[in-house]
C-alpha cells in the first residue's frame, strides 16, 4: 500500500497548507510517482545532489506531459508545468526542498491518524536510501579517478558520469550528465570519504539481511514473509563492485597515500569484503523448529555472493549440517562465527552436500534433502527449565577460496533455534517456546536470548497472527477476545480492556502455570481451539459465526434477555479443543435458564457436523443476538441421504438430541420409569459403595441368571464401607428386559487404558466402569478421585463350596476369575440371605446417581434415548 492509496482518501482540507509553491492537481497526477523519489536522502548542495535532483526534474515535466494529454484540462495542466520548469530549472534544488515538505506533511497526517505509515513505503524509502548511497559511491570512484588523471581525463569522466536512476511505473529517467566540481579536494581526503561512504553502504547491506532473517523468523508464526532473495543478492553484488573499483584506485594511489595510511585503508577494506562475504552466507530454507528425533527434514543454504566471488575449484566445495546447543551457538556468536565447532550435539545422517552454483538461476545453494536426527545429546537445564524449554540449532559451515585475491574464508550460519523431542506428546510446549522465541526476540541478540515479560498488547497481536495462519482465515480477533484471553490469563475479572493494555505477561503464565481450576496451561487450551477450528471450524469461524472466546458467566449475561431459542457458540473453558452451544429456554412462567451442551470435540465434529448438530436441535432458532439458524447455518448443512442407495438399503442418518433438565422429571412423580416412543437404551448406572445385599439381589434379578452366574458375595468378616462395588446397572431394566436377556451374552466392551478397582472378596481386578457410560463427567461424578485400595486384612475363613455337577455350567462366566468355581445356587441364595440378616450394611439402597455435569448429555436418537452418552465406538446392544 503506498502513501497515496491513504491520502487520496483523505479530506483535502487537511492538506491546503501544504500546496503554496506546488499546485495540488499537479499532485494528484504524480499520485504515488512522487513517493517513490529519493526527495528525503537527497541532502547538501554538491554536484552530485544537483545532479540527481536535475534528473528528478526532468523525468518530472515529462511525466506531467504525459498525463496531460489524456486530460480534460491539458491546457490548464500544460500552463502549471512550463511555469514549474521555468521556476525550478536553475534551481534544482529548491524543488526538492519543496516536495519533500509536501511529503512530509502527508506523512505526518497519515500518522496522526493511523499512527503508523505503510510497511511498503518504509520498504521502499530503505531501498531508495541505498539506491541513491550506491550512486553516490560511484561517483565518488569517478571523481578519485578524475583527480588521479589530471584534467585530461575531464571529457571522458563527462561521457562515464551516471546520474543516478529512478524507476517508477516502468519509466527509467537518467539526470544530465555533469562534470564532477573538485575544487581544492586532496586525493587521500577523498578516498578516506570514498572509503566511509563504502562502510556506511555496507552497514544498510547488513541490516537489510538482519530484517531478512527476523522477517523469516517471524514467518514461523505466520506473518507474511517475501522469501525472493535476488533483490537482496543484487544489491550485495553491487556493493561489491563497487567496492572492487574503489579498492582498485586505492591501490593505483598507494604512492600519493603514503606507507601510513594505505596499511589502515587495506585493513578497512578487508573488513568490509568479510562482513559483506559472512553476512551473505544464509539459511534459505529453514529446518523444523520442531524437531522430532528419527525422523527426516529438508533444509537450505545459500551463498549471496557465490556466484560472482567462487572460485573455481576441481572439488566441489561441502557444506556440513552439525547440531549445537545454546551455550555453543553462544560461543560461536561472540566470537564473530570465527571459531570452529568442536564436538556436535547430535548426530545427524546424510549431513554434507555440496555447495552448488546454478548459472542458469544465478544461485549458489547446498540442499539437505534427507536429513535425519538420529539422536540428541542433552545438556544441563537450568532450574525449573524442561526438555521443551531447551532449545539448540544447526549449524551450517563450509569453507571456500574467493576470487581474485584466492583468499580462503570459513562460512558458518546457525539455523533459526529448534526445540528437539522424541515424543509426539511433547509438540504442544515445544510449539509453546517456538512461538515466543520467534515472537519476542531482537534481531542482533545473543542466541537465543528472549525477554521473559512481555507487554500484553504485543502478546494479542501474537495469538491473532498465529490463530489467522493456522486456521488460515481473514477473520482475526477481536478486541473481546483479547478481553476474554486477559482474563483467563491473568485470572483477574475486574479489571476493565485498559487495564490489560498496561499489563505485562510472563512465560511462566503463558506455559509453565497451570490454570487455576484446571488441568492445563493457558497455552496448551488456546493451542487447541487452534487445532480445532483448523480441523472443524474454519468456514463457521470465517462467517463470524462462532464469538468462541467468551466466557460461560458473560454467556448468562447476553442471553438472560434474549427470546426462548436463542444460541451461541463458544470454546469450552474447561476443556481441551471442546466447542459448546449455550442456548437459553423460557418456561411458561417466564423466567429463563441458559444452558450449555456439552463440549463437541474434532472426534465428536467429525462424525456429525456442527450445522448439522445445530439442525438437528429443535430447541435452536436463533443465533445470537437475532440470525435465523437455518439462515445462519443453511450453506454448512449436508444434504441428508433418503431412499435407498444403489445395493437396495434403507439409508440410515445419525440425529442428535439434548434431553434438557427442565425436560427431566423425577421418576417418584410418576410412579415409574419415564416412557418415550423410541427404545430405551441399556445403560447401567453408578452403585454407590454399601449396597445392601436384599437391594443388590433386586437389581441385579432382571439383567443376572439364575446363581450360579452372580458375582460372589463380599465375606462379611470383611470392614464395613472399605467395599467399592464398580459395576453399572439399569434401575429400569425390570419392565425393559427379561430374566434371561439376551443382552448378557455380549462381552463388556472395556477401555483398556481406565484404572481397575480390586475386587474385595478375591482380590482379582474388576473393571472400573469408564465414564462414557455415565451421565456428566467423570471428575463432577466422582469427586473424591479413585478409592483408596483395601489395606491387607486377616480375611475368615470360608467352608469350602461343592463342586457343581452340571457339566453345562462348569465353565467360569466372563466376568469371574477363571481359577474360581462358584458354589450351587441353593448354597448362594442362603448365603445372601445370611449376609442380609447378620452381617453389616454393605452398600444403601441403589439410588439413580443424578446428573452433576453443567452440560446437558446429547444422545443419538437412532441409539435411544438413554441417559448415558456413548462412546462412538459402541453399538446397541454392547455395553
């Protein structure tokens, strides 16, 4: 974006004081030809600025003329630009003058509204400083030269002089030729100003690739990054010719120098060729600053200068890949990368390659196509400091002979700083210290120094650049994110959005301390509604469909006085990568209640959209504050399959459905189990801990056969409420299933990575029910945490059991240890009946256990419409 493409949108009225000695409408035709002008760099009044600015001029009037004749005023415009050229042509100089307080005051506007200018103008007034700094040079090598001849050389330092060019829009102008004026100028004053002139060139060669490199890093975290590199060669092999020609003068003048001074120009000289020759040694493509060990990269180096200063050698000149700690990268930096590696940090396969000229692209690079970590060494951590936080590089080294002076020079460069794991669980804070070492370190920094503080504004513009490019999307955050973000971060909810933009964040509260309430860092949750939205949500965030980052007490607020019906969507709070939909229902007497569905995980999106959820909810019409969901949420809808498909089935369709409390109804009101018109699913609540045995033989009846198959009876020798029977059955099963269901035959369906409980009277495990057959979550359901494990005990003896002589049931049930045989049915029943009339209560009466989750459980119709939400693995009829 130019200066122009603002101020043209601006009122003029800002700007009449600006247009006294050059008329506006002449402005206007320049439009951004005038910012692209070295109006500002030009300084002094030497032959050289007259030059340039005659030039200016002249490629001025002609473009004026130009845009006249397809004017409607060419008269009006013909007339202003003889009166510019009959006033400016003697004077130069005063028309610089002139223009750049114009441009000045245009700038100063611009600021003062926006505060900030253009990143492509700053880029293009850097270019233009070291464009007109270049042909200063080259003037200077002329008048050097022209002083050297003598007056002999005057015509032919008239024909050679260049003024300096200018392109703009494809039109190339050149100033008038002009003999350099050096009156009274001594030889050894002008080369030492010459040779000044050529470090200060160099100096805005080196910063330009700093910005290069932190313009790269930056890109890590998504910014936009230009990786073209041929601008910047171009103006490193300019550089360098010039400084070849005035190192030639130089040495042709070493007589009129003398043996004192020609000795601390030659060492001047050479620091600038092995700055220039250093610098320009680069990571063009950077390996993974996450870097997982066994596993393959690709990286890429290049020599700016390659191709102009190698050269040319029988063997190919090799550059080697090694791995380096932060206290070697340390050393290495300190010592001006003069220093050689001595021992590598890693060992890493297929690490040389040759360094390779392309005369076809004009490119020198050394390409790492296959490149393996095989392993890492580590090195001491300091404090609390976690393998994560440890960061190393890779060093890129080779060394080659230049031409002409066939002098040899060491190349090294480290690669951006890379966090190594072996662990795909380790990505997450990996990533962590990536992202803030890539967000807030300095461009000339001591590796890999980085600020533990930052101020909270420069963190916000950090989440929004990594949120928009890993989701890719257009659609950033807002400032009520940043609010919402403030406050989980800081854990401060009363504190106002001004206060936040004073406040400083820590690493420590970005990734190190675990959110208060929670289980995870503050990092750890945003980076997974990054993953989310990436993976599920791209298109809806894009819409504006999804606030996300709002809190579930703001959430109340807004919708307590919205219609029945009413919906948002919002990233869960206490969940990992979860979105949830708040919705508020209006009872008959008016008053309102906000509920929250709970979390949909990637897992839970993929197997049933979000519109498609959002469809399927009857209870949802409109998303805050007044769309119409199905206007909303028509274009993400899929189209729903009916008929039959090409073999000749019934197509089928997942619905979702949200049994609200206010639906939910005691089942004492009504005698007895709730009756829906679909079928009820098999789910098998919580026992509680001391279940009485008349109680534990009612409930199990209707789902166990007859003796033999029922778990064994706790000995009542045994302590009193130390029993934590783990084992889930349905309180409305009697009128559901038969005595002998079927349903048993099927084995449990078990999550392998849950706990298992003991089970007390044989010590063998017993299955820890996993919370997907419960209503809520598991934390909300048993807040307690796991039972304590049953001390040793002295356990009384049993009398042995009678071995069952039915050879149909001398097989062990599933459920039972199989080295146990079970007594007869007779000898179990009295039993039972003994434990229930002497022994101590072993567990209260079975009570439903109620639902504690804030979340209302969805359920799949098609699956029933049990209260217990399964896991999408499970079928009907399995457990």
């Amino acid at each position: 974006m130019s200066l122009w493409s603002i101020i043209s949108h601006m009122p003029p009225e800002e700007f009449s004081g600006l247009f006294t000695e050059f008329p506006r409408s002449l402005r206007c035709l320049l439009a951004d030809w005038l910012e692209n002008q070295p109006w500002e760099f030009i300084n002094g009044s030497d032959a050289f600025c007259t030059n340039v600015a005659g030039g200016i001029l002249s490629a001025m009037l002609e473009k004026l003329r130009s845009a006249a004749s397809s004017n409607e005023q060419q008269c009006q415009i013909l007339q202003q630009v003889s009166s510019i050229e009959s006033t400016y042509r003697r004077d130069p100089l005063r028309l610089v003058a002139v223009l750049k307080a114009i441009l000045e005051g245009e700038k100063a506007a611009v600021l003062k509204r926006d505060r900030h200018l253009p990143l492509s103008f700053h880029r293009r007034q850097e270019e233009l400083k070291f464009s007109l700094g270049l042909q200063r040079l080259q003037h200077r090598v002329r008048e050097i030269q022209a002083l050297r001849d003598g007056p002999t050389a005057s015509p032919q330092l008239k024909t050679e002089a260049k003024p300096p060019e200018s392109v703009s829009g494809g039109l190339v102008h050149r100033g008038e030729s002009q003999q350099p004026c050096l009156p009274g100028k001594e030889l050894p004053a002008l080369i030492l100003e010459a040779v000044k002139e050529l470090e200060v060139a160099k100096q805005q060669v080196l910063k330009r690739i700093q910005i290069w490199k932190r313009q790269q890093q930056l890109a890590g975290n998504g910014a936009l990054f230009e990786e073209n590199l041929a601008p910047l060669q171009k103006r490193c092999e300019s550089l360098v010719e010039v400084y070849f020609q005035l190192h030639q003068q130089v040495m042709a003048a070493s007589t009129e120098l003398g043996a004192e001074l020609l000795p601390r120009l030659l060492e001047r000289f050479n620091e600038v060729l092995s700055s220039l020759v250093k610098s320009s040694f680069l990571v063009e493509k950077q390996p993974p600053q996450v870097l997982k060990t066994q596993t393959k990269f690709q990286a890429s180096v290049r020599f700016l200068l390659g191709p102009q200063l190698l050269k040319a050698s029988a063997k190919p000149y090799m550059v080697r890949a090694d791995m380096v700690t932060e206290k070697q990268a340390r050393e290495l930096a300190l010592s001006a990368y003069n220093n050689t590696l001595s021992e590598s940090t890693g060992e890493i396969m297929h690490n040389v390659v040759a360094l390779e000229t392309n005369p076809t692209s004009g490119t020198c690079c050394a390409n790492f196509k296959n490149v393996l970590l095989k392993k890492i060494k580590r090195c001491e951590r300091k404090g609390s400091e976690s393998v994560t936080e440890e960061k190393c590089a890779v060093l890129f080294s080779t060394s080659v002979a230049l031409t002409p002076s066939n002098l040899s020079v060491h190349l090294q460069v480290l690669s951006l700083p890379i966090v190594v794991i072996v662990h795909g669980n380790q990505d997450n804070n990996a990533k962590a210290t990536v992202l803030w070492d890539n967000a807030f370190s300095e461009i000339d920094r001591v590796p890999f120094v980085v600020a533990e503080r930052v101020p909270w504004e420069k963190m916000c513009d950090t989440l929004n650049l990594k949120f928009m490019a890993e989701v890719q999307t257009t659609k950033g955050l807002l400032k009520e994110h940043y609010f919402f973000l403030a406050q989980k971060i800081f854990n401060d909810h009363s504190a106002s959005l001004e206060d936040f933009q004073s406040r400083s964040v820590s690493w420590a509260q970005f990734n190190k301390e675990i959110l208060p309430g929670r289980g995870f860092t503050f990092w750890q949750w945003f980076d997974g509604v990054l993953d989310l939205t990436k993976r599920c949500l791209k298109s809806y965030w894009s819409d504006r469909l999804i606030i996300g980052f709002i809190s579930k007490q703001y959430v109340c607020k807004l919708l307590s006085t919205e219609p029945d019906g009413t919906f948002l969507l919002r990233f869960s709070d206490s969940e990992i990568g979860g979105v949830t939909i708040a919705h508020v229902i209006r009872g008959k007497d008016g008053s309102s209640q906000v509920e929250n569905i709970q979390p949909f995980s990637a897992k839970d999106l993929s197997i049933r959209s979000l519109g498609d959820r959002i469809r399927d909810l009857g209870q949802l019409r409109n998303l805050y504050p007044n769309t119409p969901k199905d206007q909303a949420f028509g274009s993400h809808y899929n189209k729903e399959q009916t008929g039959k498909d090409g073999r000749g089935y019934v197509s089928t369709a997942i619905k979702m459905t949200v049994e609200s409390e206010r639906d939910q109804q005691p089942q004492s009101a009504v005698g007895g189990p709730r009756e829906t018109p679909q079928a009820q699913m098999f789910s098998l609540p919580m026992l509680q801990p001391e279940l009485h045995p008349e109680s534990l033989q009612s409930v199990l009846s209707p789902i166990c056969p007859p003796a033999p198959f029922c778990p064994q009876p706790i000995p009542t020798g045994y302590p009193a409420g130390e029993s934590n029977i783990n084992m889930m059955v349905s309180d409305n099963l009697q009128s559901s299933f038969p005595s002998t269901s079927p349903m048993l035959s099927p084995s449990l369906v078990m999550d392998p990575a849950l706990p298992r409980c003991q089970d007390l009277a044989f010590g063998n495990p017993l299955p820890f029910m996993p919370n997907q057959y419960m209503t809520g979550e598991a934390s909300q359901l048993l807040p307690g945490g796991p039972s304590p494990e049953p001390q040793d005990e002295e356990m009384p003896e049993l009398a042995p059991f009678t071995q069952m002589v039915d050879p149909s049931l001398q097989s062990s049930p599933r459920w039972m240890p199989p080295s146990m045989d079970l007594p007869p049915g007779s000898d179990f029943d009295q039993f039972l009946q003994d434990v229930s009339l002497e022994g101590p209560a072993l567990c209260p009466p079975f009570t439903p256990p109620l639902q504690r989750s804030g979340y209302p459980s969805p359920n799949a119709s098609c699956w029933g419409l049990g209260e217990s939400r399964w896991d999408d693995s499970v079928r009907p009829g399995h457990a």
